[in-house]
C-alpha cells in the first residue's frame, strides 16, 4: 500500500480540531477605549488563504496513488433506492464520510460542501454534495434524509448494511471508529476527515481538507468543472 494508504483518517480529524483551537487562540485583538477605559475586541476569524498553488490548481491528476476502484456500490438513498457510484456518471461528486447527527467535523463540512456548490452556481445536476454515513444505526434512509434536509437540501446522503458501507470506507481508505458516548448516550464516531471531489468518469480528481470553508473549496472544485 503506498504510504497515503497508511495514513489514519481519525488521526487527521484530531489534527485539524487542533489546528482549529491553535488558530481560534493566535485570533488578533484590537484595543478600544470604552467610557475611558482600555478594553480587548476579538476580530473575526476569516478562512484561511489558499496557497497560490491550490486556489489555481487545474486538473492535472493526483500526487498520490489512491484507486477508488468502482467507488460505492449497493448503498441506498434517502428514498430507498439503491445507488452505485456509476449512478452519478457525468456529474462531480462532492463526497464525504460522516453521519448525519454528528456535532463535530461533519457539522462544518457538510454546510460547507452544499455552500460550496452555491457559491460555484451550478445546479446539484452537476455537482453533488454526498454524504456517506459511517452510523448506519442512526442513519436509517428516512431520517437521515430529513437531518440533512435541515443543513441543506442539496446534500444527498447514502446508507446501507454494514458490508457495503465497509467496501465503500476500504475504497477510500477512510478508517472509523466509535470512541464514546455524548451526555445524551449517542455514539460518537471518529471517521475520515477529508472531502473527495469525484469526476463524470467516475474517476477521484482531488481531496481536500474541511477547514477551508465554502469560499475556499469553491475556489479548488471551480478548477476541475
């Protein structure tokens, strides 16, 4: 396996939430007078800056070795239906794996992956943001079509039985694991991290990190459409 095949997606996640709380704390202050007093203003944290050599990125293939094979297949939808990767020929495919409850990473990538769309302006006919739940417990195909629907009516989620949604996960090498409960007593799961922007061959065009914001992804994906 070459070495990005060995790298442990829940390991990632902890890197980025770790990066998130660095960033939140290296957050600039400005200084104020206030009934003459001296006081601290937190400035709002902007979205990083891509490096040039991503925000003009254009498809020229991957600088690592990941062959998604035939991707997904047998995995149902929000409606029951049974979908493959092939189902979405000649369209992009935004894919990520999470779950549809999670207040985490997923809670910022999947508005991100819907805004991203919006901010391209395309229609989801040709661009789609697709969830892969990794808590096929929870997931069941109605309601995690009615959770997503509450992000964003763009986002399309599949589900299925353990074995598909596992093939699907080794396709990616996308890794997961449940490592607690909430104070509610819901699982929590430690899952893939980065979002992968599939072609209309089917065929994986790029991943990229959740923390680059809607703006930031739209900037890369604009340079495969």
């Amino acid at each position: 396996m070459a070495p990005f095949g060995r790298l442990r997606h829940s390991f990632l996640i902890a890197s980025f939430f770790v990066c998130a709380l660095g960033v939140a704390a290296s957050v600039p202050t400005e200084r104020v007078q206030a009934h003459g007093k001296e006081k601290h203003v937190g400035k709002k944290a902007q979205p990083p800056e891509l490096p040039a050599s991503l925000a003009t990125k254009t498809a020229t293939g991957l600088p690592f070795d990941l062959d998604i094979g035939d991707g997904f297949t047998g995995l149902i939808d929000s409606t029951g239906q049974t979908k493959s990767l092939t189902d979405f020929r000649g369209r992009h495919v935004l894919l990520f794996f999470g779950y549809a409850n999670c207040e985490a990473i997923c809670s910022a990538a999947l508005p991100d992956m819907a805004r991203a769309v919006e901010f391209i302006g395309v229609d989801p006919d040709i661009l789609t943001p697709v969830m892969i739940t990794v808590d096929p417990d929870r997931d069941q195909p109605e309601l995690m079509g009615m959770a997503l629907a509450k992000i964003d009516s763009r986002l399309y989620g599949l589900t299925g039985s353990k074995d598909a949604l596992a093939d699907a996960r080794k396709a990616f090498q996308v890794e997961t694991e449940k490592v607690g409960t909430d104070w509610f007593g819901k699982p929590i799961f430690s899952h893939g991290s980065f979002i992968y922007l599939i072609g209309p061959d089917g065929k994986l065009q790029t991943l990229m990190p959740p923390v680059l914001g809607p703006k930031g992804l739209a900037r890369i994906v604009k340079t495969y459409l």
